[in-house]
C-alpha cells in the first residue's frame, strides 16, 4: 500500500553517466526504494529504467503521448502524465506489470508535472492549477489556483509532511495546510527533488545545474552541484543519490 517513508540527504558523492549519447529527449525521472530510476523519453514516448548497476531497460508502458510528469507509490505503481490535453493519468504496477488510468478533472490541460505524495494523494500541476484527487482512502478531489502566478509552472515534488512545492519561473510552497507562498523568485523551471531535511533541488537554476536550496531559506541557494550541466529534470533516491 501507500506509506511514508523516510526521505534520505544528498551527500557529495561521485557523478555517473550510466545513459550516454542517448537519441531521445530524456525529461525526467522517479526512483524506487531498490535504487531503480525510471526516466521519461519525451519524444521516444518511453520509459527508460536504470538499476544501481547502471543496467538501462525500458518498460512495455503503451499509448503514451509526450509524458512530462512521473511518481510512484509505496506499491511500485508508476504514474505517468501526458502532455495531451485532458487525457487520463497511466498507470503501471512494476510488481504485476499491469497497465491502467486514474481519472482526473476534465479541467487539467497539458499536465507538466506530478506527484505522489504519502497520504494516499495524486498531484498534477499544469501550468495554472495543481490538482488532488486521492488514489488511496477516502480523500477529496481538489483544484487549488497557483498563486502568487508562477510562470510556466512545470514540475512539482511533495515532501515528507506533504507539502507541495511548484517549480516554474519561480517556486511555490503549497502547505499541508493549504496556505500557499512563493519561496523563490529565480524558480526550477525543469524539475525539483527533496530530501530528508526538506532541502529542495532544483533545475535548472541561475548559473545551469541544480541548486541546494536550504528548508532555513529556499530562496537563497546553499550550493550548485554539476554547473556545466544543463539537466531536464532530477529526482532523489532512498539512498542518497540525486
């Protein structure tokens, strides 16, 4: 089922590039609790998988259409929003290796990002909305308007105390609360990641790269990791590795 779990901090740690001179525009990715990462082929319409070992596969996922956002619960089922206009959200169980959908408001137009969060929740975002509806448990579907307007918002990520936070030309934090603040005017246009102590990375920031924003003051950044890299979008594993 759908638990929380632990959420680990990146330490300094080697660079590996275990997809090298890969055709397709690889977006951006999810990792499971045995290290797998699951990474989007926007234009190939794939998803490529990349164990620890580095050992690169891709999944029999059918019918997708530019996908930009990907989550996972603590189930092993993937979740995978298109880019098509008010279309369903594909699943996939890694486990039973079944495919299926999960409806979402007819309002929910060119999806660019999603979530899983640990309460039994699904979140999308488009660019003007993020979107609940609850995949787990008797939870209530919500439309919440992103505000102060976050340009092009693209990507989301949910922390540990379900907190959302909305990547775009800037960044939002969405508490579990339900109030909503812009933590950072320079944003993570591309992807965002979290880890245990609520420290955010985000791509691709001022200077290229991915940023370490510190949960003391997201909008200063702590450090640049890989500043001659232009990344597409990032994630954070169990074990440490961004």
């Amino acid at each position: 089922g759908v638990g929380q779990g632990p959420f680990s901090m990146v330490q300094p740690g080697v660079i590996t590039n275990p997809i090298l001179n890969n055709a397709n525009y690889l977006y951006t990715s999810i990792v499971d609790e045995n290290g797998t990462a699951y990474v989007l082929g926007d234009n190939s319409n794939t998803i490529y998988t990349v164990t620890k070992a580095g050992v690169v596969g891709t999944l029999p996922v059918t019918g997708l259409n530019s996908p930009r956002g990907i989550g996972i619960d603590g189930a092993g089922v993937i979740y995978i929003a298109d880019q098509a206009a008010h279309g369903p959200t594909k699943t996939y169980d890694t486990v039973q290796g079944i495919q299926g959908t999960v409806a979402f408001p007819s309002s929910a137009s060119y999806v660019q990002g999603l979530a899983v969060g640990n309460t039994g929740n699904l979140y999308e975002t488009d660019y003007t909305n993020v979107y609940t509806v609850p995949i787990v448990g008797p939870g209530t579907a919500a439309t919440t308007v992103i505000t102060p307007a976050n340009t092009q918002a693209s990507n989301l990520i949910v922390d540990s105390n379900e907190n959302i936070f909305v990547g775009g030309s800037q960044i939002n934090e969405i508490a579990s609360g339900g109030v909503q603040t812009q933590i950072n005017t320079v944003g993570a246009g591309q992807g965002l990641g979290v880890d245990a102590a609520d420290t955010l990375y985000a791509t691709r920031y001022t200077g290229g790269g991915v940023a370490e924003l510190p949960a003391s003051g997201y909008g200063t950044a702590l450090a640049s990791l890989d500043t001659g890299a232009g990344p597409l979008g990032g994630s954070v594993g169990p074990d440490g590795t961004l």
